[in-house]
C-alpha cells in the first residue's frame, strides 16, 4: 500500500468520497491513525496548546514542527503527512520558502499548510513553483488570535461572507491543493465547497465539506478541558488513563513487600 498523495486526495472529493482528516503529534498516535485508515494526518500546531501547554499556537516553533513532523512521519506507511508552518515563519514567501524546504527534508512530510487570507497567495504560488504542494487555512485562524481578538465563527455577515468567499478562491486560483475552511458558518461552507475545485477541509464549519478534521485528542478524549461544542467525542482515554494509573498508586501503596509487577511478559 503506497502512501496517499495530493492526487489521490483530489480523486476522493472528485468521486464524492469524503476526506477523513485528523492531527497526530507522536509516532504511536500517528500509527494508530494510519491503521485505521486515516486520509491525511496533519502535524498541527496545535501541538502548543494540545501537547506542550501553552496558551495559544503563537509560541510554537519551526524546531517543534520538525521534532514531532519527523515522529509522526516514521509511524505511518499510508496517509498523507501535512506539517503546518507555525506563527512567524511564513511571513513573506522567501521565508516560507526556507521553512517548508527545511520541513520536507528533515521530516518527510509531504506537504504543509499556512494560515492566511489573501495575502497568503503569492507565497503559495512561490512553494508550488518549487514543487511543495500547500493546503490552505481561512476563517478562524488561531495565530492571528491576537488581531482577531478571540476564537470565534467567521462569515456571519454578508461583508465578511463575501470576502471568505473570494479569499478561498484566489488562494485555490494561487495554487493551494486543499482549504481547510475552520468554525466558518455552515452555509456559507457548504457554498465555498460547492464554488471550489479543490478539497474543502472543514472544522466547525458543519456537514458539507469535501472532508473533516478534528484534533486527535479531542475526537479520543485525551484532554483536560472540555473540547469545542461542535466536536462529538468518540472516547474517553483521560478517564481510561486515570484508572489505570489511580489502579497503579493503589498497588503500589498496598503491596506488602513482595514486588508484585503488574506487567511482567
Ligand atoms: O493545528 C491544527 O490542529 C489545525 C487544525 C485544527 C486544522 O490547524
Ligand atoms: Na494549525
């Protein structure tokens, strides 16, 4: 089974089969999505606030990307492993030329994905002239959290609608492969969708996107916050970590002496 690519990628949403899309940060998660037939694993940077606990994405570097890219990337045989480029290092598109070179190379991934409205097309026309295929990023884009001033669903009035719509063509028009569309009202998606050529990726964007993401540890339950409303999550490992470990302490606390191992093979 070769790994999926961009092409591939296309001809799910040109045959109408939706993309099932979720993120991985580590090579176990990553393995696991992979075996159950994930279509694409994104390395996001949500990898601030899910794994390393910062507040927001903006502290996030290329270092971290490359570091977990890499491991998520050795873990998987199949999908197709998108890196995002985190805050300040898709600035101009000489910059994020370097970044997404230095990415590729050093951890395999076969694409990445930049926040950005239209400002976003000329740098995304730069990386595919050098062969570096781009997933796009519009509607709530949580490294601008500061100029946006808060996580909030975009596309609620007419002015905003229009401009949506016109950003994701003119980066479809620049050369991006696929947009992820995130918390962009429902309708407004579903029209974007039907307008577009490319995959329309959606995240709190509702039901009529080419295909879904979700952050890995909010579709499992692997979170101490309560994930967004619009997520449905399908488990709850926090809890099944927690029992397992409170079991541990238990054991440990009461054994009297004798070691008595509870994993021994
Ligand atoms: O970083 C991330 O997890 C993302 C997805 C939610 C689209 O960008
Ligand atoms: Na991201």
């Amino acid at each position: 089974q070769a790994r999926l690519t961009i092409r591939n990628i296309q001809a799910l949403r040109d045959g109408g089969e939706r993309i099932a899309m979720l993120t991985a940060y580590d090579n176990v998660t990553a393995a696991v999505l992979d075996q159950a037939g994930i279509d694409i694993i994104l390395v996001g940077d949500s990898l601030g606030n899910v794994v390393l606990g910062h507040p927001t994405t903006l502290s996030v570097t290329l270092d971290d990307m490359i570091r977990h890219g890499a491991a998520v990337h050795r873990g998987t045989a199949r999908a197709l492993i998108i890196c995002d480029l985190p805050f300040g290092t898709a600035t101009d598109p000489e910059t994020a030329l370097r970044s997404a070179i230095t990415v590729l190379q050093q951890t395999g991934c076969q694409a990445v994905k930049i926040e950005g409205g239209a400002p976003a097309a000329p740098t995304i026309t730069r990386l595919r002239e050098q062969g570096i295929p781009v997933m796009a990023h519009i509607g709530l884009m949580p490294q601008a959290v500061h100029q946006l001033g808060g996580y909030y669903v975009h596309g609620k009035n007419a002015e905003s609608a229009e401009r949506l719509m016109e950003t994701a063509l003119a980066l479809q028009h620049a050369g991006a492969f696929a947009i992820v569309l995130e918390c962009i009202v429902p309708d407004l998606a579903a029209e974007i969708t039907r307008r577009l050529t490319i995959p329309t990726i959606g995240i709190g964007s509702g039901a009529a996107c080419s295909g879904q993401v979700l952050v890995v540890n909010d579709l499992i339950g692997l979170n101490i916050e309560r994930p967004p409303s619009f997520v449905v999550p399908r488990a709850d490992v926090a809890a099944v970590i927690r029992e397992a470990a409170c079991a541990y302490v238990a054991e440990v606390k009461n054994a009297s002496g004798q070691s008595k191992e509870t994993q021994v093979d």
